[in-house]
C-alpha cells in the first residue's frame, strides 16, 4: 500500500476531482482537506507510524487553498481556537 501511496505522489500535478465536491466552487474540498490532514497527522503519530499517506491530504489541500486561509487555520489551531474537530 505505502508502494501504491508514493506512486501516487509522484504522479500528482493538481488535486483530482472528487466526487464528493462537484461544482466549479471547491472551498468545502479545501476545508476538508486541511482537516484530514490534520486528523492524519494526528492518528499516525498516536500510532506511532509514518505519516507519509497523510502527504496526499497535504498536496490537494495545498494546491486548492488560497494562502492566508492555512495562515490564519494554523494560527487559529495553535491557538487553540479552530473551529473544526481535529
């Protein structure tokens, strides 16, 4: 699987379409997909295992997110205000 996860990392270009997310406005996928990052993140390390799968969520959310959104949601995460459930 870890095989499968980093042959796709290679190929990645833009995020792909999600069927989850049809319409030409894409702020609900960016949301999501910094949140599974973060909750990613958060259950490989409770494991204690490599958090390479958790990069896929990183990408996507990183290609459909402007900037100062993840600027203010990681100020707003250190904080300890974020408004989602991670």
């Amino acid at each position: 699987m870890a095989e499968d996860i980093e042959a796709k990392l290679k190929r990645y270009k833009t995020a792909p379409f999600d069927s989850r997310f049809p319409n030409q406005n894409q702020t609900k996928n960016c949301w999501q997909n910094y949140v599974d990052f973060h909750r990613c993140q958060k259950a490989m390390a409770a494991k204690g295992a490599d958090a390479a799968p958790c990069q896929w969520y990183y990408r996507v959310y990183k290609s459909l997110c402007p900037t100062a959104w993840v600027t203010t949601w990681d100020e707003y995460r250190q904080e300890g205000i974020f408004p989602g459930k991670i």
